[in-house]
C-alpha cells in the first residue's frame, strides 16, 4: 500500500515537471499576401508579415483634372452634373458606359465632353471673357523665294501689263453658337433677376396653368422632378453652347430626347419645391449661369 501511494506521488511529481518545461506557442499566422484591414502596434505602424491591400483607384481617376472631365463631389447627381457642363445627363451616361447612372461615387472621374469633341473653351463667370485652351503651333521657317525677272518688251516697246494678285474669296458668314435669339419663356412680370450669388436666373410671376414656352428651339435633355430645388423641371439643350432650364412647373408636357421648337408649350406653370406659383428660367453657356438680360429679346 505505501509503495502503491509512492509510485502515484512520484508519477505526479514527473508530470508536473513536464509540464512546468514546456512553452505555449501562438496559434500560426497565415501571411495571404493581402489584408485590407491590416492590423497596426500601438504607435501606428503595421504589423510585420501584415500587407494592406492596395486601394482600388475609381473609375476615370487617370483623368483627374483633364479639360472635358468632372470629378464628383458629394451631392452630385448625373442630373445636376449634366446641367451644370452644358450636357444631358443620357449623354454623360453613354459616355462613360454607365450602367447605372443612379450610382456614381464620390472622387468619380466623369467624361462631360463628346469623345470626338473638343474641351469648351472656360468661361469666367457672367463676363463674357472667354479663356481658350493654350495649343501648340509648329512654326516652319519661310524660305526666301527668288523675285521673278520681268518678261521681256514686245516688239512694240509697250510695257507689258502685269496681273493684278489674286484676291481668296472671303467665306460666306454663317451663324455662330451664341447667335441665338431666345424669347420670354412667360408672359408674368419679373419677380427677381439674376443674381449669380442667390439667384441664377429670372423669376417670373404667373397664375397655376400658364402656358411654359420653349425659349429656342432644342432638344428635351431632361423632364422630371429629380434635381432638388427645381420641382418639375425641363431642361432644354439647344446647341454646344446653351441649356435653359424651366422650374416650379404644374405639368410637364415634353418627353426627354423630344425636338422642340420656340415658342413651343412644353409645361404650365405651378409652384412645385416653390414658395409661390413663378417660374424659374435659367439661360447656362456652357453649363455657366449667365444673366438672361443679355440674350432675351426685348418684350
């Protein structure tokens, strides 16, 4: 019996031995190459054997800051963006192969140019100059051409006559894209002008129902309520230069990629995202608010 109690002290002193002589290990880690949430030591720098994960560029973000791009910018949508580049927002979509135009991300770099088009020329806001892009021209030196000798006299001894140089005929005018004669888009009276800090267009008064006439003729680049600020809302593009914009209406009365032309009906008045019933007419070269005083028709 005691030397049954000594062999189990004994067996239990040995395992206890062992087991003070061994070390607990970490359980392994798996190096993968990439972790996007890459662990960091307390003063910050990341773990050794824990890569992050390259970040994904956006899309277009090669074109950052090229003449004919648009970087988005929280609380873009493709309406606004559209309207504020001179462009309809389908447009804008194709040409950037959206598949979505819903879902555009802030730092989105977005082509507002036709592809085969080239970059509008900046406009400062509402003066009328016009800064162009800076192109370089290729100079070819001019090479001295030798005067050609004078025909010799006929036999009569009359001088001979020379030809007067011919004259380029100079080419036929043609109409330019701000040649453009817009009319009154309402018949009310004028509650506000424009002002580029408060108000980027006119105000004019009217009744629920009066007629909202196309100021030019153009094409529908949008019909509908999704720009906020601007109820129902149809913008009109009439050329590479000019949109006008139609705000607060009743009813809308035109289809987007509709042809309109001036002095057509295409909404009634009314007082939608409004304070009253007015309509709200904006004249945008270029995409720039300018004062619609320069290029409304007298009344």
């Amino acid at each position: 019996m005691l030397v049954s109690r000594g062999l189990v002290a004994g067996f239990t002193v040995a395992l206890l031995l062992v087991g003070c002589g061994t070390r607990m290990t970490k359980a392994p880690v798996e190096d993968r190459g990439t972790y996007a949430g890459a662990m960091t030591t307390t003063n910050g720098s990341p773990q050794p054997g824990v890569v992050a994960a390259p970040i994904k560029p956006l899309p277009g973000a090669e074109n950052a800051g090229k003449p004919g791009y648009y970087t988005v910018k929280p609380g873009d949508t493709l309406i606004r963006i559209g309207l504020e580049n001179g462009q309809g927002w389908k447009d804008i979509a194709r040409w950037n192969n959206l598949t979505n135009p819903d879902l555009i991300e802030v730092g989105q770099v977005l082509r507002v140019v036709a592809p085969s088009a080239t970059p509008p020329p900046v406009i400062a806001a509402d003066t009328g100059v016009v800064t162009r892009p800076v192109t370089s021209t290729t100079i070819t030196p001019s090479t001295p051409t030798a005067t050609p000798l004078p025909p010799a006299s006929t036999a009569s001894g009359a001088k001979p006559v020379t030809p007067a140089p011919a004259v380029a005929a100079a080419p036929a005018p043609s109409a330019g894209e701000d040649d453009l004669n817009f009319i009154w888009p309402a018949s009310g009276s004028l509650l506000a002008g424009f002002d580029e800090a408060r108000n980027k267009g006119y105000d004019i008064s009217g009744k629920a129902g009066d007629p909202v006439l196309a100021a030019a003729d153009g094409r529908v680049v949008y019909s509908g309520a999704g720009l906020r600020g601007y109820g129902n809302l149809v913008i009109l593009k009439h050329n590479n230069t000019f949109l006008t914009a139609y705000a607060h209406n009743q009813t809308l009365l035109v289809k987007e990629d509709q042809t309109v032309r001036k002095g057509q009906k295409i909404a009634e008045m009314g007082s939608t995202d409004a304070d009253r019933v007015k309509l709200h007419f904006e004249i945008r070269r270029q995409g720039k608010p300018v004062d619609p005083a320069r290029y409304l028709s007298a009344r």
